[in-house]
C-alpha cells in the first residue's frame, strides 16, 4: 500500500474525548449491549448491568440492515429515543448504527456514536454526509474489503470534515464455513502500523459463535486493539436478533477479567 | 438455499419491454458504452457507431462510486443531461448507475434504466426507493454476495413494487489477483435455475483486462446468458476511467459475429 | 506475473500426440467417463458408448483421494488392469490420476495419460518423478492456487524432463456454497496468453451439479478452451462416487452437439 | 460439522510426552528456528541461544517445498544430520518437514518431530505412513482447508496407528494481500472444541511480515493455543529464505515475556 494516498492518517495517535472518556491507542474502550433494541426495558437494564462493571458505552440497534425484506427490520425512531433516554440516565456513551443517508441529521440528535455498518463502508454517500457531523464515527471493515479500501473509508469522512473516526474489524468472508466470517486479527497490527485511529474489534458478527467470544476478545486485547465492541444480553437465548453470538453478563466479566491482565501488554489503561 | 424465501421469483420468466425492445430468457441485450461520461461529444460519438452495429442500449456513467476520495466522482447532473440528450437523439435506451437513495428522484426523469452498483447491492434503503419508480433496474452483484443474498437484494425491490429487475454477474472477490475479480460464470445457470428475471453479464469489471473480453463474453452467451454489459470507447487508451478494461469498437463487433453463432445454443433472438 | 519466471512455455503452441490423436491449441479433446472404477463391466460399457459419439479418450479413477480416512478408496491396482483392458479393446486412450509418488512407475505401464489431482498440484516430488515419464501428464489446478503457482507446478515438470504436460482448471474455492467449487472461466484465457500448453476444462468437479455441466461445458469451449474432461456414466445415480455432478450419455449428446458450433470460433477441430 | 466422523478426537485432551518434556491442553510449548538450515554452526548457534531462553524445541528445514523448480530447495540428507547433531548436543526436541512419503523412513531417525506442511495436509498417502511412525506429528492446515478437513486429516495419521497428532494453524488464503496469509485465530477455540489435540499457532507463515509476530503471537496464546512454531534467526536479514517473516532473538525474548502474562488465563505452564 502507498501510505501516501492517506493525508490524514498519520502523525500522533488520534484520542477522541466524549462525555469525559477518552478513546485511543493509551485506553481501552469496551463496548457491550443488544443486537437489536427491542424495547425500553431490557435496553434499560443491560446498560445498568453494563455500567456497574464499569463500562462506560452501551450499543444497541434501532435500524437494522437485513438482507431478506422478510425479516424484522429494528425499531426505528422509537429505539432512537430508548437510546437517548438511556443514555441520559446512566450518563454512559451510546453506539447505533445508521444505515442511510437521509437519516444522519435526525439520528445524530439521539446517538453519542454513529456506527457504519459492514455493508455501507463503500457507500460513499453515507460517508461524506458522516464528514460533515461532530459525531465519532465507528468505521466497521466491509467483510470483502481489504485494509487499504477501509483506510480510505476513514479517509473519506475525514477529508469531509470529521477527523473522529474508530475503525472496526469485524471479520471478512471467506471459504470457512464453521465460523460466521473469519476474524482477520491482523488487521489490528495492520491499522496500527499505517494509521493513527483506534482499531477495535468486534468478535460477536465475526464468529458468531456465542463460545468463541471470550478466546477472540483476549485475542484482540493481546493484539493490541484499543478496544471491543460485544453483542451482550441478560438473557441471550430469549433476543430475536443474532441471539447464538450474543454472550450473557457473567461471560462479560469473565472477559473483562482477563484483559485486566493485558492491558499493561500495551500500556493501556 | 430455500427457495421458498422467495416469494416473487418463480414462474414464467419475466420479460421487460422498455422502448420497443424485449429483456428476458428469450432474447440477448447487448449494453455498451464508456465507463464514465467525459463530455457530450464522445458519448454521442460512442452511441452512434453502437446503433450503426445494431444495438440499442448504451450505458455511460454519471455518478461514480470511487474508493478513494481523490479520485475523479463523475460529471453528475451534466452528465445525466448528456444521457439523455444521446437516448434522445438516437431513439437507444440508456443505462447509468443510481449511488444514493436521494437521487433516485432526479435520475429516473433522466435514464431508462437505473442500475445499482456492486458496492450497493446491500444498500437496502436504496433498494426499496428503487421499488417505488417504473424505471427497470439492473442490481450488480455484490463482489462477495451470495447468489442468495443477490436474489434478496432482488426481492427486496420486487417487494416494494417494482417487478423490472434485472441481475447482472459482474465477478466476485477471491484469492486470484490476476484477474481483478473473478467472474462466476456458474451463475448464469445458477440464476436461471432459482430466478425467472434476466441475467447478464459484464466481462469488463470481472477481468479488468481488456484482452479476455472476447473470450469471456462469448463463455456467457455459450452458458445462457440472457445479455453483456461490456464497457467500451472508440479510443479507449483515451478514457479517463478503467481504460485497461474497456474494449473499441472493432473488438465489440468481433464479439457480436461470435455471439450469433452462439445464441440458437439458448433458442435467443 | 514475470513471464521470465517461466523456461519452457513460450514458443510456439504445444501439440502432443498419442495414438494417432493430437491435444493442443488447434484440436478439441474430448474426454470422458466415471468419477470411480467400480468394475469392469460398467468401465468398458461407458467407453465403447463413448466411442460410439466419435470420443477418443476416456477416464476413470483406480486410486482416489479421499478427505475421509473412512470413504471408499478405489479399486487400486485391480481397477488399472481394467482400465488396461479397456483401452486395449477399444484403442481409446485412458487417462487416470496418479495419488503419490511411489505408485508413478507402476501406472505409467497401464494409463496412457497420467493425472494430478488438486491436492497434488504442489507435491513437488510427484512432478518432479512425473518429468522422469513419456506418458503425457494432467495437472489440475490447485483449488486454492493462483495462475501462477499452477504454471510453475507444470514447469517443474518440464524442467525434469516431460515437455508433455496439459493444464486442467477444475475450479477454485471460494466464498459461494451454491456450487462447490467456482468455476475460474478466466483461467482460460489467462493460460492461453502465458503459457504455449493445451488447457482443458473439468466442469464437474467444478460445480458438484449435474444440471450446470451443459452450461459450463459450452461456456469453456466459448471461451477458447482446448478440451473437456466430463464425469459421465450410463446411470449417474447409481455410481457410488460423485453421483451428483456425473451427467448421463444423453447430456453428453447434447454438449458435443452445442460444441460442434461453437469450435470455429477458436478454429479448433 | 457432525462430529461423528471423527472417532478418535474426543475425550481427555491428548498429552504427548517426548523427552521429558510435554505438548498439550495444561502446558505451553514454544517452537523456534530458522525457516531454512544453512549450514551447521548457524543452526547450533540459534538452538544455543534459543536454550538459554528456556525453549526445549527447535525447528530447522532440511527439504523445503518451492513453488518454483528454480528456488533453493534445502540442504536434505546433510541437514538432517546437522539437525540430529544439535538436538544431541544441546539436549532439546528438533522439529522438521517430510515432504514426501519415501523420506519418513529416513527422517523419522534423524528428527524428533515431523511436520507436515501446508502443501501436504491432504496427501493422504504421506498421512498413512505417518501413522506408522512413533514420532509425533505437526500437520499443519491446508491453506485453504477447512477446519473439518484438516481434523480429518489427523483423523488419516491416528487410524493409521499414531495418536501423537499436534495441528497448526498456519494462516489461510483469501482476498487480503496486505499479509501474505490471514491467521484464523478462531481455528483456535474451534479445534479446542471439537478436538482433543494439541493446536499450535505459526504466526510466521501467516503473516509473512516480522513486525506484526509479537501481536499475533501473543493473540494465539491469549486465544488458548497450545503452543506457537516462530521463525526465528540470530540474523534475520541474512537468511537465504522468508527473512521477511523471520523475528530476531530480541524480538522473541519480548514475546516470551508478555506470554508469561497470559499463560494463566488458561492455566498453562
């Protein structure tokens, strides 16, 4: 890759500071939370659960990208609310994806951290109109997209206007079958050699294997990622969206357990 | 793959009648033209020798969708104008990417028929505007779709109201790096096996080798391909766009000799 | 590539000839038969119908390679004395896969043309002891190989000594589970640009789907492929290997009826 | 998977013992060594050094599989004898490739353990006579094999007779070509599932890159492998092959001392 085709990516780390948190190559960021919002309460509850280990940012998603038109497509403008609400009364960051264009303006006003989903990292579109909020953007990898199509991604939002941007690896496609996608763990040394944004990593759409999640987080923390984001719920077996990759709140604390031990690998706190 | 998770696909095959010609499982569409539209003259130009040869669809792109953001986005809406302008003058019937649901409104007054790019065949928002217009739709594969997410991403225009889709091949992304993608040339027979909507192919993106066009061209006819869409200029060495990939004028009417000898393989006229 | 990394496939198109009947640019070489050998009967019942249709080569498998320590493995040396047998009161010519080095110099004395499968394409030993034989040599692709590691396995074959060596394309793995493997149809034309050997194509292993072989058969010789090697037998469902992607002598009527047009296109006879 | 084609993974996790020291689920084993054996001081050098560390285990290739006919392809008979000379003289465990089924004989008394190689994984004749053998065995995965068809594999050499089957991950194909392989680390936690032999990780060949080995090592041991195989050299640059991927003995001295930290997340020593 010809480093060269990025102006804006290298220099000092990038550090993002939201809502006193800072998130960068000297933190670790762990975000957790539902798949899908399904309504006020259980949000509710899981980011109380979450906040009381000490996590500071809840995801949840109130649009949906599904790829049968049969399927249910999220809650909308309503779990926007449950977000915002949520996010007021725990005081934490909350993470939703937006899926299109027309919806940046409203869905800025509800959510602390857009996330771009793995099917729109190349819809352009998306990402210059990203370039022109104040919102962080989370970049998730396209599962078909090399590092130096991704990069550009970020690039994209940045040269729009927007330099907060954290890149997600979230697995690629490939011919293995027994995993959802293959996590490409060394897209995490990757981003750190060629760019200073914070790479984190997602191991729930990566495996989609609820037992696998614990292995591949310590593998991202020990990698160097500068952050997780799992799929997470008090009750996996009982969500209506990607439940079998959905971990539950004490296999959460088991993880965290762990990266307390990896952290200082990396100097990150 | 279920194929009762479609609703919409089975049955006679469809056939689109648009200006006088007929798209579907008894008839070749030929679809040529440059990648993107430079200026009027050329396109003009282009489209005239086309007609001269007998075809009558060209496609000339507006709107481009580039990897980096430092690469030339296209003419836009002078670019549309210039389309239409050319359809007009010639009585062909024109195709040209849509990128973004908020300009589906504008380009369907512009171009008859509206194509969705490989990197926005998940684009579902911009799948369903496109089943509210009357403009036939031709939807890209995705470079790492499956046939069955393709077939979705059909339906799910379909679903919203518009029958007219057409599903064009246009290669996949594998480990082989000669070729810029690989052209999965079992999809034709895969799609006609599942689907009733046409079926084409574009050589020029699969190969991004101007060379193999001729062949690979002639292997979509020979597998029952109901059309190609092959980028071509009368100068292409001259082109601001994927110059390597895109064939003159002489190639194409080889092709064309070649195709007639293939087309009673499928009983196509 | 570097073209220069290849010695000996420059030059003139290669033209081997066996038997009175030649494999090359200017030929179409048909091959036929059973995925397995099962017995005598059914091997020399499918050749002499095979003959009947004007095919002069015919296959059939005695060592298999199998993924399962528990599958079926072939009738070993047993199964090459029918095939001996065969060719013999035929006067067809026999190909037949070669599984490891040691078995070379028994095999060469009952099969006329010696295959490598795919998960020997870079067993290094066997090409090289296969360049210490006369009888012409088969390499199949390596379904996870690219162009360049495939010439440079059938170069090692003629640095050795054998200058007779035909390159098979039988599929390439990759993300799509429709079919089983996906057909490289490019592979085709990229070989014919670098390389001065005969390519065939094996449109069985290919798509593991009897109902695709017509179509992929007719889209390899389009595309300018010098032969064919097709799984067939008298009654596909009753073949205990590969059932699925064996087609009946009816089907095999139908291509070879297709391809008598489609070989002037390449001036081939 | 139905894990029922494999009769001989489940259980107890397996325990080898081989010169007093042991490969498994509760220990940690740590393979370095230069990727190609040069001459006999280099190598006694780096197994001295790799001693002082506390590693038991030291690799070094004596026949290498070269893509190409014109690539150095490795001392043979003399290395092996190099590689029994250092395994006596300083007391550790030599690891080394067979490439082909007539060496075993031979090898399996110059080498403690054998390797079989990414090329080899589905040569199932070398498999069988690897069964025949006492010596432990490394089969590394196919690079493009999927996870079930590399346990078959190990599933050939335990039928075969021989229990003491140890797998390797060593990165698979895809698109990405910014590593050279893309390391599945969820193959970690899935052979831990499915099996109950020892998985080790190679982050060498999967990479091909020496800056990014310290995070994929420590990625591998903080996902639960059993061990890790590294290239390693006292002079990296001034090896004849895969310099690029080799790490110098600083470099591993780093990695030994974060592994030290994540060794007990899963209960090691």
């Amino acid at each position: 890759m010809k480093e060269s085709i990025l102006k804006h990516q290298s220099g000092e780390p990038l550090e993002i500071c939201i809502k006193g948190q800072k998130i960068g190559r000297s933190h670790f960021t762990m975000i957790a939370g539902p798949c899908t919002i399904e309504n006020y309460e259980d949000l509710h509850t899981v980011a109380v659960e979450l906040k009381k280990m000490g996590i500071h940012f809840f995801r949840g998603g109130a649009y949906k990208m599904r790829t049968s038109p049969y399927n249910f497509q999220g809650l909308g403008k309503t779990g926007l609310e449950y977000i915002k609400k949520v996010a007021d009364e725990t005081g934490m960051i909350s993470v939703s994806e937006v899926v299109s264009v027309e919806d940046v303006e409203m869905i800025k006003e509800y959510v602390d951290i857009l996330q771009v989903g793995t099917r729109n990292m190349s819809n352009y579109r998306l990402l210059l109109k990203l370039g022109k909020v104040k919102n962080p953007v989370i970049i998730k990898r396209g599962f078909s997209s090399t590092i130096e199509e991704w990069l550009l991604a970020a690039e994209h939002v940045i040269e729009a206007g927007n330099p907060n941007v954290i890149l997600c690896e979230r697995g690629i496609r490939t011919y293995e079958t027994y995993t959802r996608y293959t996590l490409d763990i060394s897209a995490v040394p990757a981003i750190k050699e060629l760019s200073n944004l914070p790479i984190i990593v997602d191991p729930s759409h990566s495996s989609g294997r609820r037992e696998m999640i614990k292995s591949l987080s310590w593998a991202a923390v020990a990698a160097g990622a500068d952050g997780l984001l799992i799929e997470t719920h008090f009750s996996p077996d009982n969500t209506v969206c990607d439940s079998k990759q959905t971990i539950d709140l004490e296999i959460l604390k088991d993880i965290i357990k762990g990266n307390n031990k990896l952290l200082n690998l990396w100097n990150k706190n």
